[in-house]
C-alpha cells in the first residue's frame, strides 16, 4: 500500500531545495546520481535525506532509504520541470511570506537571530544564501502543490470503495494511536541550605566591595566563576531578550546605564550585573558569578524526596492531586492536581514514554529524571487514561478508513499521472555508482 505519499513528497523537496550539508560535507565524494531535465541530483543530496528519513525508520535498510529518497527526489524535479513548462507562477508576496514565517519560527527556536546566524554559518553558508535557497524551496513547493490540484484537485470516494480498500490492507493498516491522559509532580534540584548560605556570603562580600567604590572589572577578574568572561572583566557583550536565562534578563534589561544590580538568583548561582551599554534593543553587561553547583548528593536527595512523596500516594496516606498541588515545582499544572493534558503516546518525549508504555491507568511511576541542556527536573507520572493501541475496524473508524481510502486513491492516480509526465521529461537516472 503506499500511503504517504504528500508528506514523504514535501520532505524530500526541503531536503533538495534547502540543500543544507553538513560541516565535513567537503570530505564527501560526490557526484551525480540523476539529471531531470536540466537539474542535477547529487550524492549528497540523497544522503541528506537518508538521515532524515532514518530517524523516522530506523529500521529500514539504508540501501532502501536510499532509493527511496532518490525516487522522490526525482518525481518532485519531474512536476517542477512540468509546472515551469506549464508557466505556473506563484504570487512573489506568498511566498515572501512564507520565508519571514520559517525564518521567525528558526529565530524563535534558537533563541535569537544571532543564534540562527552562527547554525547557518555552520551549514557552511551565508545567510544570503540560505535565504536565496529557502525561497527557492518554498516556490517549489508551493508548483508542486499548486500543480497537483490543478491537475487531479480533490479525490472522492463512497462507501463501497471504502469497504473495498478495508478488505484489501487489512493486516496492513496502522493501528489506532495511543492516546493518553497524564499528571504529574515536577521537583528540581535544591542544593544543600548551608553550602549555599555560604556561597551567598561571599556574593554579599563582593556587593559591599563595590557599594564602597571597588572597580566592578577588576573584581570580576579576580572572583567570578564564570571563566570565559571573567578574563574580560566580566563582560558578556551585547545581546538581545531571549538569549540568557529569564531571571537574569529581567533584572539586567530594567538597569539604567552604569548601574549595578542588587544579587540575583538563578540556576546557576549568583550574579550581579552591570549595565554598560544599550543599543536599540540589545544591552551589554558585565557581571560577576558565583556558582552554586549541583553536587550527587542533591540529586540523590530529590531523588529520595519523591520516592517518599510516592510511598504516601501508594499506600493512600495522601492523593496524587493533594500533592501534585502542594508539592509539585510546575506552578501551572499543580494548580490543577498535576494534570498536564491528553497526548498522543509517540509524541511525548523519548523518557516520558519509556515509563507512559509501561503504565496502568492509576498507576504511578517511579521517580524519572529528565535532562535538559543546562539542568534536571525529576517527575513522578500518573496516567489516569489510556485509549487506541487496536486495529481499525469499518464499524469503530469509518471517517479514518475514508481518509486513508482517499489518500491511497490519491496516491494511484498521482502515480499515473507521474508516468504521463515522464514521457515528456528528461530523466538519466546513474544509480548510486561514483565510476563514470
């Protein structure tokens, strides 16, 4: 059965139009697979999309995926070459539009547009560039789709058609998605009170160092922990909202030029700031950190608090909503008993639904700790529903069954259409062989 086929399309089209190597990409022997029409497909290019596709199915024998990006690659040439002889045109301002949303969706991803700048730049281009392909891979996109519907629009089908498709794919349609409702009790890690009073004593000896006139640079140079900028007196440079943690910009982007801040907490110790510069909207800033780090046995600690937290729930001392609200770090969802919402199992995060898969409704989990970039939280899980998991059936999930009658009538009549257009296009398909 081959269904799939739309998305699997638009995936192999951002893979070619993007045209993103990776850094040791000059190390690559390449050379060309396919010509359609006037258009190379490059090794390269393939393999781009070979390691895509292998996080979707990382089962798949790479040989398949290869031939598999390479068919899709070239079927997508096949309608753009089709689509340009045809004249189609798409409206310069759709797709302007289309390349300030993708490049404001990066931008908010990374944090920052300078942030954006430095993973183009190591893409190994410039942002002209990566702006000059990125428009090229929406047009595309937008032919090929604006393409389809002109030529086959929209596929209907009725109920026979429906029960026929059922009895063909039957022991080979998906089953249902899981589906599940899921609270939780969030904790960090606090480190131990008296290590950190002291620590605090010394960010308080350096804060009455400087009320009594002591020059900000040099005390940077001489205590903060923070190694890379203390060399430089503590300087962070100019940076724009979004770029350092929230507690540190909310106090350093309400200071007035010169001005030093009082202490401020955040995760990774104490700092005090000194604002240097403003321009438009960014600010540059000095500042003087020392760290509070997490040592084993905080860990081990918050470890320990959740597995009591979890004996209590068990053995019905407390309920999982009293202590989700009086105990739970997640502010939001511990108002609410520790509901988080309903969710589709395969698309939480790879350690929540490790432990999810193995619950039974009521159930509660083992402590689970979840490793972020620059810190830890540690959860405990109730699942309170579970539905999905079953095969589709005609009476339970006609409209899905229609849906996915209609995408593989889609799919055919795509497929015939293909072959009419191959025989009005170049196509010189190498193979995967770097011998001339």
């Amino acid at each position: 059965m081959t269904m799939g086929v739309k998305q699997f399309g638009l995936t192999i089209l951002l893979i070619i139009a993007l045209g993103i190597k990776p850094a040791n990409s000059q190390q690559l022997l390449d050379y060309i697979v396919a010509v359609v029409d006037n258009n190379v497909i490059l090794y390269s290019d393939v393999m781009e999309g070979v390691k895509l596709l292998r996080i979707q199915s990382p089962e798949e024998e790479e040989a398949d995926i290869m031939e598999k990006i390479l068919t899709g690659i070239i079927d997508t040439r096949i309608i753009i070459a089709s689509a340009h002889r045809d004249s189609v045109l798409i409206p310069v301002d759709q797709i302007d539009s289309a390349v300030r949303q993708i490049t404001d969706q990066y931008r908010e991803q990374f944090g920052s547009q300078e942030a954006l700048e430095k993973l183009v730049a190591e893409s190994g281009m410039s942002m002209r560039t990566w702006h000059r392909l990125l428009r090229q891979q929406k047009e595309d996109e937008y032919l090929q789709r604006k393409l389809e519907e002109e030529r086959f629009g929209e596929i209907r089908v009725i109920g026979l058609e429906v029960a026929q498709f059922y009895e063909t794919y039957r022991d080979s349609l998906p089953i249902k998605p899981v589906q599940i409702v899921v609270s939780h009790i969030m904790m960090t890690i606090h480190p131990d009170k008296e290590r950190e009073s002291k620590l605090l004593e010394r960010a308080d000896e350096i804060q009455r160092r400087l009320d009594a006139g002591a020059d900000f640079v040099e005390l940077a140079q001489r205590f903060s922990e923070d190694l890379n900028s203390a060399k430089l007196g503590g300087d962070l440079g100019f940076f724009a909202r979004g770029t350092l943690m929230a507690s540190f910009e909310e106090v350093a982007f309400e200071l007035g030029l010169g001005e030093i801040s009082d202490i401020v907490r955040t995760d990774v110790g104490f700092h005090i700031i000194k604002l240097e510069e403003r321009d438009g909207e960014n600010i540059r800033v000095r500042h003087i950190l020392i760290q509070v780090p997490q040592l084993p046995e905080d860990e081990d600690r918050t470890m320990e608090t959740l597995e009591f937290l979890r004996g209590r729930i068990l053995s019905g001392d407390e309920s999982f909503e009293e202590a989700a609200r009086k105990y739970s770090e997640d502010i939001d969802s511990s108002e609410e008993g520790g509901y988080l919402g309903e969710f589709y199992l395969d698309q939480v995060l790879p350690q929540y639904q490790m432990v999810l898969d193995t619950l039974t409704i009521g159930s509660v989990s083992p402590p689970i700790k979840v490793a972020d970039q620059n810190s830890a939280t540690f959860h405990l899980m109730m699942l309170t529903k579970r539905v999905g998991g079953e095969k589709l059936t005609l009476e339970d999930d006609f409209q899905q069954l229609t849906n996915l009658t209609k995408q593989n009538k889609w799919n055919e009549v795509r497929r015939r259409w293909l072959a009419d257009l191959r025989q009005d296009v170049h196509i010189d398909n190498r193979g995967f062989n770097p011998d001339p």
